[in-house]
C-alpha cells in the first residue's frame, strides 16, 4: 500500500520540476519573511528570481545549528506568531536549545508524511499502534501521534517509562504496532522476557525505530525477540520531526518525503555538493515549510542518496543508513549530548582538572554515561585521597551534568596523572555500544 501514490511515485523528471517551483517558492518566502535569510541573500547578491530550478540550490547559504542557537527562540521563525499552533525544541540541552515553531499547514504536511511511512511499513486502519517515544517537547512522541491518527489507526499513546504497563497493555489491548528507539524496544523485549509474556501472546507485527543509529544486527535482534518486522524512521526536529525518511517492504535504505524535503549531500569540509552513491554529510531544505523554513540546513549526519527504482514502487530517493557524524555529537537515551557541554560542566568546578574522559555503554539496552575526570593536584594534595570528599564532589559533578545535560551520568573522580594520556590527540569519548 502507498498512501500518496502521486506524490511517492511520480518520475524523477516530475519531481525535480515540481521541487524547482517549490524551493522558488520557499527562497521568496523566506526572503520576505525572515530577516536572517533576507540578509545573507542580500550579502550574496541573490534575490528569489535567481532560483528557479533544483540545480539552483548550490547558489544558496548554508544554515547550521548555530545559527539556530543565535537567534534564539524565534529568530527563523518565518510566520507571524499568531499562526503557529505548536512549539517544539530539540534536546540538545546546553547552551540555547532549538525551537521550532509549525503552523497549522505544517502539523498537516508532517501528519501526512508520517501517514505515508506508517503505511509503508504495512500499517493501516484497523491496526491498534502504540508510540513509546516521549511525549513533551521531543517530537518522536506527537510526530507519530498525530501520523497514526491521519492514518485512521488506533493510537496508544503510551509515551516512555513504565515499561511493565506497557507490556500489559501490548497484551492487553492487542497491540498490532509500536514505534520507539530501538533500543527501548529491545528494553521492552528484555521486559516482557523478565514477566514471562512471551512474543506471541502479544499480536505485534510492525514497529518503527529511530531517533538514534541502530545496526542491522539491532533489527534482527528486535524482530526476533518480537516476533516483529522493523523498519527504520529518520527524522530531526529542526526540519519536522520523525517522518523525514522511512524504509518500505523492501527493508533496505530510506525513503525521503523528498516533495517537502530536498536533500543534498556535500563534503563536510569544503561543502562541495557531492553525487549519489558518495558518502558526506546530509543537508535538507524545507521545500513547504511555513513555521520555520530551512535553507540547505546541515545535519551533520552522514550518509549518502541513491535514486535507483525500488520494489515497492516508490520512485523517491533513498538515503543509506546514517554512519556517523560529521560533528562529535552523541546520542544518549536519544538525548543529543556534546563532549564539550561536559566539558564545560567539569571546567566550570575548580576541583576539575581538564582532563577527562566519556564513557558511552549499553547494559540492558539502555545507554550508560560515566564521566572520568581528574581532580586539581591543589585539591588532591588537600585531602581529595580520602574516600568520602570523593564522594561527594562525584555527586556534586553529577547533579550539575544532570541539570545541564538531563540526563544522568555517573562520575568518577580520578586521582591526578591517573587518566591515560595518548600521543597527538587526546581522545575524550570511548563509545562501546557497537552501534555502526
Ligand atoms: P531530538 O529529536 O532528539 O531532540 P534531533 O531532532 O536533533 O533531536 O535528533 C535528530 C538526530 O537523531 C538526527 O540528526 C540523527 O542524528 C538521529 N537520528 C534520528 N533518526 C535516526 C535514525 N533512524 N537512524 C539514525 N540516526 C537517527
Ligand atoms: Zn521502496
């Protein structure tokens, strides 16, 4: 099944056409409406005329999460704030977060985007579908929400936490669909497995996972302890949210709801567009956006696009798993965290010496942070040897990284000269989860 066939499956000719009128569209709009844009533009010496095809776009300024934290809240805001009905952030939690305002217009393109993924994932009316993303400003939660309910499916909204109801209700409600990190769903599995509900006294089939990497080993995993089929979500909140891309039967890269989304894929470095099939760094523009359009935002994530025609009929361009970052960005519990916010925690307590360490785990299929840090030699010299001051100051770190970082770490405090000290470039992050 395809929920819009004219859009998913319109030539490659059709759609770049219709892209070409669209990104004019949304050039001219943002240079009538957010002074930001019509400031670079004017620096560049371009005015919306001179865009016209999707060759154009390479004429265009990039825009980077930074420039979202400049202007802080609303600064790309580009509709009045009286036609904005929702206000999500991102959870990158230091400094400013990024606030992403989405007119009436936009909640409906981003319904209707997720329609399509769940329906390529073989969900329909009649199927009884749960979210276990979080609901709040996260937009994993009301994303798919609202997806599943254009769709005309039941929806659960059963959020995170309180992993045990969950499974009661799966079994209870004959829950047909779920949608969550893959790492929650294999905790959900490790769940039932604990209360002793087994796969098939539930009536899951689907599920939809995102919001962080996950391995093919992942999927296998999920799908057997399940009993399911799983299929890959991409989205990010600055460009809407969960629906961005999404697999389809064939279970092999990802669909991109590319009438709303252009993608491009350039060298993170000299930020030269590169051709499908090559690796670089994801950058979309919002092609429909009216809350707050992007121009070429980068994603920092890195992938590349192949337009080769699929099993299932789709005729959109397909991304490739996310192999990494172009940034050092982590994902922890699906929380965006930067070695450097630690970083500054650990720097802003004169007990820290610079020197320190990440350690990123998975137990139980939940992510672990622990922060080793290495305590001043004045301070190790008053007395830090002894067990309890240790204590302590590893409490004191760890309720500051919580209140910036929202999340929780364990903190280890080291004695001076005691974290290895490698040649060249210190490494400050171990990530062990095995995840690419
Ligand atoms: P949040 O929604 O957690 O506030 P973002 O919207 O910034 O934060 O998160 C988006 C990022 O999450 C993406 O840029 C990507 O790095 C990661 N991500 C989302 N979905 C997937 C996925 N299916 N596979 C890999 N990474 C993903
Ligand atoms: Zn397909």
């Amino acid at each position: 099944m395809i929920w819009n066939e004219v859009k998913e499956c319109m030539s490659r000719d059709e759609m770049r056409e219709l892209q070409g009128r669209r990104l004019h569209k949304v050039v001219d709009y943002v240079y009538h409406h957010t002074p930001f844009y019509r400031r670079k533009l004017q620096e560049m010496d371009i005015t919306p005329d001179d865009i016209r095809t999707v060759e154009d776009i390479v004429k265009l300024p990039f825009t980077t999460k930074q420039d979202l934290r400049d202007n802080y809240p609303f600064g790309l805001q580009a509709a009045p704030q009286s036609e904005i009905i929702r206000i999500h952030a991102s959870s990158g939690t230091t400094g400013n977060p990024t606030i992403v305002g989405y007119t009436r217009k936009d909640i409906g393109v981003w319904s209707e985007c997720m329609a399509r993924c769940l329906t390529s994932y073989g969900v329909g009316r009649g199927d009884i579908f749960s979210v276990a993303y979080g609901y709040g400003l996260f937009t994993g939660g009301l994303g798919v929400h609202y997806g599943v309910e254009t769709l005309g499916a039941a929806v659960v909204p059963a959020s995170t936490g309180n992993t045990e109801k969950h499974v009661r209700l799966l079994k209870d409600l004959g829950v047909t669909g779920i949608a969550c990190t893959p790492s929650y769903a294999l905790h959900l599995a490790e769940t039932m497995e604990k209360m002793g509900v087994s796969r098939d006294e539930t009536k899951l089939r689907v599920g939809a996972f995102g919001a962080e990497p996950w391995t093919e080993n992942m999927r296998k995993e999920i799908e057997e302890r399940l009993g399911i089929k799983a299929f890959n979500l991409y989205g990010l909140s600055e460009i809407m949210g969960p629906c961005v891309s999404y697999e389809c039967s064939a279970q092999h890269n990802s669909h991109i709801n590319e009438d709303h989304y252009l993608p491009e894929i350039v060298d993170p470095v000299t930020l030269e567009p590169l051709p499908y099939g090559q690796q670089g760094e994801l950058v979309f523009t919002t092609l429909t956006k009216e809350g707050m359009p992007l121009l070429r935002y980068r994603t920092r994530d890195l992938t590349s696009l192949e337009d080769t025609p699929c099993s299932c009929g789709r005729t959109s361009v397909k991304m490739t798993k996310i192999v990494g970052r172009s940034d050092d960005m982590l994902i922890i519990r699906g929380i965006n965290v930067f070695p450097s916010q630690v970083e500054s925690v650990l720097l802003s307590m004169p007990e820290c010496a610079p020197r320190y360490l990440l350690v990123v785990d998975r137990q139980d299929n939940l992510d672990t942070l622990t922060v080793q840090v290495e305590v001043r030699q004045e301070y190790f010299d008053q007395g830090f040897d002894t067990l309890t001051p240790i204590t302590e100051l590893e409490k004191k770190i760890s309720a500051r990284l919580k209140s910036v970082l929202s999340i929780s770490a364990k903190v280890q405090v080291k004695a001076p000269n005691s974290l290895e000290r490698s040649e060249g470039k210190s490494k400050f992050v171990i990530d062990n989860r095995n995840i690419r």
